[in-house]
C-alpha cells in the first residue's frame, strides 16, 4: 500500500534568468506552485506547474481548498484515477488554465511517487523510447534582441552543436520579420533549423501573409499565429503553405488538441505538462499525435520535458529555456546539441529546498 498520508502545497516566485520578449508579452516571472505528497511507505513526490506572471495564487487556493483535502487517505498508485476523480470535482471550472495547472502539480507529484516506487527515471517508466533529445535554443531569440544579437546566438547554438535555434516574429512589420530570419539563415546555413513563434499575435490575413514572406527563409516551423482558439484559422492557414504550423502551448485538454489533429490544423504538437493538466493528459496527447504521424517538441519546462520527449517515439525537439537554476542543485545534461534525461528514480529534478523557501510566497 502507498496511502497518501501529507498533501502540502506552496507558491514560490523564481525571477527571470534574462529579459524575455514576444509579439504580446513579457516573461515577468515564474510563480511556481509546488506541491509535496507522502505517502505510507516513506516516500515523498513532487510536482509543480508554473504561470508566466500572474494567477499563482488562484492555483494555490484551488489547490488547498478543493484538491489537497480529497487526496488524504488515497492509495497514490492509482494514477489515472485520481486523476479523473480530481476532474470530475472541479468540472464546474474545467476546461481551463486555472484548472489544469492545479491538476497538473498534483500529476506530477503522482508521477514522481510512481518513478521512485518502482526506482525508475520517468523517462523510461513513461515509455523509454531513448535517453537523449535534440535541443533547440530558445534564449537567443526574443523579439527585443537587435538582428546582430539574434545571429550571434544562432551561431553560438550551431557552434555548439545544437541542430536548432528559435526567433519570435511579430514585429510592426513583416519586412523587419523578414530580415531578422534572412540574417540568421545566411549566418547558420541551410541545415540549422530556425523556427518562428508568432505567439498568436496574428490575423488569418496576416498569418498567411507572414507565412508567405518567411517560407524562403526555410522556418521549420511557424508558431502559434493565431490565437489558440481559433482551429478553423488554423488549418486554413495550414493548407495555404508549406511551413509546418505548431500549436499546443495554449491548448489545456487532449480534446483540443483532437480538434486541431483531426483538421489537419497543426503539424507540431508543443504540448506542455502544466497547462494540459499533468504527465498522464500530456502522454495521451503524445500518442494521440503520433497516430496522426506529428511530432511532438513540448513548450517550456526543459527539465520535465526532456523526459517525456524520450520516453516517446515522436519526441522531437526540447526547448532550451533555463528557469529552474535558482531552484535546483543541478542542471540537465546537455551532450553535443542534445538534452540527456536523468537516470534518477522520479521526475529527474534534483530541487534546492533552502532556494526554494528563500523565495516563498505563500
């Protein structure tokens, strides 16, 4: 028996390692929601989800008012069932962020319980399709950063072996959208992958125009046009060009995610653990999208992600953005361009308790 004898949740805000800017926002910080499980047998797991700035504490409440009382006394081997039954208690605010992130800390924590029950790393207890994932730099693409910076970074990454690098669009004009790609492919070359993210900051029009004036330019992929809502627009712009269109990072259930597969509205699946409420949701996303033959390069949250995008055969890209070193001991491995999953029993994530109270809110 594992009964669940502790469930403890807290918010901690982690500042941002570098300014980070988009077409619509910025990073301001991460308000992380950690949450700890005991169970009978002497264990302990934990989960966490995150926001970008805002609505950590809505988490937090929901999360001590509603969740964490329902799972005293649960036999924290019952994965998917405690799943549903969490779900089925907040229906009446499902589908929706706010939701899936509470569910996806206490997910995690489940998951991180299961892993070191069976003294298994995640990646390989979640499928073990590999160890190693190619990476691609994020960093150095932020929309602030001037095109000298942006080819810099390219450089860097493919210096380093890394096959891909990152660059936000949305400038006022397509033109400087335009000229800032054209610079990083005649820096990298024709073999780097270079994908754009619009961050759905796009009109259909716009999108089609903006897809047209980049497909030159060889984008990998073209990333959250439009807003994530819009699936109709989506596969509307799909059809008009040959750039791969990515979505998944504003998507909060499998059935949207359905919805998008089955209009042939998105050619990469950017699933994220915390906003699609956990590990259990985000692996049925992953195996939905490989019986449509699309890959899967989930958004954010590296050190989990690499994980999962190992245990998958249609795990194909990790996004290296660092947000975590202010709280953990150690740092993913990184081997010629590619993120190594951790062979820890768990999630893989060595957490600093000290650096995490020093930075407790709630």
């Amino acid at each position: 028996m594992s009964i669940i004898t502790a469930a403890t949740a807290h918010l901690v805000d982690i500042e941002v390692e570098k300014e980070r800017t988009d077409a619509v926002q910025s990073f301001v910080k991460q308000e992380t929601i950690f949450l700890d499980l005991t169970t009978s047998d002497g264990l302990t797991g934990t989960g966490y989800a995150y926001t970008i700035g805002t609505g950590g504490s809505s988490v937090l409440a929901l999360l001590r008012d509603h969740l964490l009382p329902r799972l005293a006394g649960q036999d924290a081997r019952n994965v998917e069932g405690l799943w549903q039954e969490l779900f089925s208690l907040t229906r009446a605010t499902t589908v929706g962020a706010i939701t899936s992130l509470a569910l996806a800390a206490v997910d995690t924590a489940l998951w991180d319980l299961r892993c070191k029950r069976a003294a298994e790393p995640l990646w390989r207890l979640a499928g073990g399709y590999r160890q190693e994932v190619p990476l691609y730099d994020t960093e150095g693409g932020w929309l602030h950063l001037s095109t000298e910076e942006l080819v810099r970074g390219a450089v860097e990454a493919r210096t380093n072996g890394w096959p891909g690098v990152k660059i936000k669009v949305g400038k006022p004009h397509v033109a400087h959208d335009v000229e800032r790609l054209r610079a990083v492919r005649d820096a990298v070359g024709p073999e780097t992958h270079i994908m754009t993210d619009a961050n759905q900051s796009q009109s259909l029009s716009s999108a089609v125009r903006l897809a047209a004036a980049l497909e030159p330019y060889g984008p990998f992929w073209l990333e959250e046009p439009l807003p994530a809502d819009d699936v109709s627009g989506h596969a509307r712009l799909a059809r008009s060009t040959s750039v791969p269109i990515a979505v998944g990072e504003s998507l909060y259930s499998p059935t949207q995610f359905r919805q998008y597969l089955e209009s042939g509205a998105a050619s990469v699946v950017q699933v994220d653990v915390a906003r699609v409420g956990g590990i259990t949701p985000w692996l049925k996303v992953a195996h939905l999208a490989e019986t449509f033959n699309v890959m899967v390069c989930p958004h954010f949250l590296m050190e989990l992600h690499v994980s999962l995008a190992a245990a998958i055969p249609n795990g194909r890209y990790v996004e290296y953005i660092p947000q975590l070193r202010a709280v953990t001991r150690t740092e993913i491995e990184v081997r010629a361009g590619h993120a190594v999953a951790p062979d820890e029993p768990g999630i893989g994530i060595d957490w600093d308790r000290d650096a995490m109270d020093d930075r407790r809110v709630a």
